[in-house]
C-alpha cells in the first residue's frame, strides 16, 4: 500500500495518530455511536487511523452508525482491503488500501481513516475485490481495478474515479463479486459484466465481458447477491438461482460442477433473503432462520462442523436473524435483539470475542443493545463491520 511521503514518515505518522486519538474508545462499548469495525489492518482498512489488527469490535473515526445507510467492503488480503460507506445524505466516504485507485479519490495513496469520495445523490454502493461502484439516478458508477473488464465501461484500463458503466439505466440495486458486478433493473432483469472464467455472469459462456449483458432466461428477480465468483439471485415467487463456481458446492444445487447459466438451489422455501459470500452461501427464511451451503473448511457454514455442503443445510440454533454478511472464511448475523454473532475462522480476531480461536458455531461479537442493524465484511479477508 502506498502512502505519501514514504514508509519511515507514514509509521511514525502513524504512530502519533495511535496516541493522539482520544475521541475513540480502544473497545467500543455497546451502546457506542460509531460504526465498528475489527479483525485484520493491514491498509487501514479498520479507519480507526490505525494500522494495528482489532480482536474486539472499535470504532471508525468519525463515521456514526446513525449516518451511514450502507457499507461495503472488498480486498483479498492486508494490503489491499478497504471499505466505502453510503451516508444518509448521499454522499460516499472509503478508507483502508488504494493500491488499484479502489477509494475512488483520483489518487492511488492509501489512507487509515473515512474521508469524502467526490460523489453525491447515491443510493447503493457495491464493493469488488480491487474495485467499487455506485448507483445514481439509476445509472451505476465504477472505479478501480479493470483488469477483467468489472468496471463495465468497455475498457480494461483502471479507473481511480468514478466512471459510468455503459448503456445501463434503470437499476435498483448493484453486487461486486471478486471481479464482477450484477445490476437488477427495476423490470425485475438481471445484467452482468466483468471476469466470467466459471460462468460468474451467467450468459451460458466463459467469455469475459467489459460491457453489462442481460443473464438470458432471468425474470421477476427481486434481490441478487454476489460471492467471489459466484451468484445468486431471489426471484417473486421464492425461488432461489445459483450460477458461477461451484467446487465447494455453493451453487446448492447437489453438485460440484461450475455452471455458467442460473440453475435452481434446492431444498429452499420461504426464502426472505440471500447473501453470497466469498466461496459459500446463506439464505434468511421468513421466520429468521438460516440456511448455509458451500466451502466450510473453517467451520464459516456455522453447523459446527468443517464438512462443506452442497445443498442448503440449518445453522443450528440461529434464529431472529435480521441482517447477515460473508466473507472468505467467516461469517457474521445481526439479530432481532442487536447482538451480532459471528463464525468461522478467527486468525486476526475477525470474530470480534477477543480471541483468535476459530469457531465452528456462533460467538458473541456484539451483546444485545448494541444499536447495530447490519454487518459487512471484506470480500475475501478478514475484517468485519457492523453499523
């Protein structure tokens, strides 16, 4: 990660930024109004103005849970991982590394703490491995890595502002997968761009694509959600479409095989919402319970076991679940109380209880009352959010 004015100034910058920073707690109580973040720091990507790992959730200087409507993070290791966070007014603050011009500020200098995105009138963002995005008036903005295209402008040149997507309008929500993006418009179609090597796009091939296409044969979709190199996609009617990577079985369609058309999960009714997460899959059914399937190897499935699955299984004893995000290896849920529970591997202290013991079942990150009503975590690291 670059900074600007050389690695000797920037730690002992950093240093003093560790010991002049009184206005955070070290452990953000409860009831605290900051957005928490903790788990790996690597580029700042905790902005507390650190770059020292967080085992217990701490807040992110200056950003209130109360003023962020949405938060998305991306990165694939400690030198690239960031965060970008929707405020209630529209406007876009990122932080952490910017090694791909990922923070959307011209620049390609890193920064461990929020600061302004030139952009306003938002109303979704999406987070990529190395790359970002935006949704305005319908239209969708893209910035960063464009390696494979994920910045859909018909290029692969990177991009350190904001840029438009091409010939796409009409959009209600956007997903960053590691290096593609899903775009559902609002007559219920699905659209695709970016690196399609498993058939991440579903568009029936493997071709990249630096421009949005429609996913054929996809109607009435009311919430799409993206993993690394998967997708999914909920439809009116309950059902739920997989398509993409499917070697740990995250399409939950009992298979191993990649497929690059969407093909039904199995065993899912009452299905209220999906998230995709690096390399494994959950569902929220309607009475707050969970459904996990995919990659499991650090016990991130949450079924107390590390045995990957291929077709959707419960989470034991997880109920009232009102919010949930993935990453690579770990997992976290809000529920209806407040607490947020969180699973899987705990390397960096990612789960947030203070340890770095991994754990197949949920741990408490955050107690009942903590004010928190959604989580976010990295694309594929590990660093968690909650706001």
């Amino acid at each position: 990660m670059a900074y600007a004015h050389g690695r000797g100034v920037v730690t002992a910058a950093v240093t003093a930024l560790v010991l002049a920073v009184t206005a955070l707690p070290v452990h953000a109580e409860p009831r605290d109004p900051w957005v928490r973040a903790w788990g790996g720091n690597g580029a700042g990507q905790l902005g507390n103005g650190t770059l020292v790992p967080q085992q217990t959730p701490a807040g992110v200087q200056g950003l209130a849970r109360a003023d962020v409507r949405e938060l998305a993070a991306g990165g694939g290791n400690d030198t690239n991982s960031f965060a970008v966070a929707l405020l209630d007014d529209g406007t876009v603050q990122s932080w952490g590394g910017n090694s791909s011009g990922q923070l959307g500020d011209g620049t390609t200098v890193g920064r461990p703490f929020p600061a302004a995105v030139a952009l306003s009138g938002v109303s979704d963002i999406a987070a990529g491995l190395n790359s970002a995005s935006a949704l305005r008036g319908g239209r969708v903005l893209a910035w960063g890595d464009n390696a494979f295209g994920q910045l859909g402008n018909g290029s692969a040149e990177a991009s350190p502002r904001p840029a438009a997507v091409q010939s796409l309008n009409k959009v209600s929500d956007i997903e960053s997968g590691c290096y593609h993006s899903l775009a559902l418009r609002e007559d219920g179609t699905v659209w695709t761009w970016g690196r399609n090597q498993f058939g991440q796009l579903g568009l029936g091939s493997t071709i990249d694509r630096n421009t949005p296409r429609r996913v054929p044969g996809l109607t009435d979709v009311v919430e799409v959600s993206a993993g690394c190199n998967h997708s999914l996609a909920r439809t009116a009617d309950g059902t739920v479409k997989a398509w993409g990577y499917n070697s740990n079985g995250q399409l939950g369609n009992d298979s191993t095989e990649h497929e690059s058309a969407p093909v039904d999960v199995q065993h899912l009714t009452d299905v209220a919402h999906i998230y995709a997460a690096g390399y494994h899959s959950f569902a929220v059914l309607d009475d707050g319970q969970v459904r996990a399937w995919g990659w499991n190897g650090a016990g991130h499935l949450g079924d107390g076991s590390t045995v990957s699955r291929t077709t959707p299984v419960p989470v034991p004893g997880l109920t009232d679940v009102t919010a949930l995000a993935g990453g690579y290896n770990h997992t976290l849920a809000v529920l209806a109380d407040g607490s947020v529970l969180a699973w899987g591997e705990n390397t960096l202290g990612q789960l947030g209880d203070g340890t770095t013991t991994n754990s197949p079942t949920p741990v408490t990150a955050l107690p009942p009352g903590s004010g928190t009503t959604r989580v976010a975590v990295s694309k594929v690291f590990r660093t968690s959010y909650a706001y």
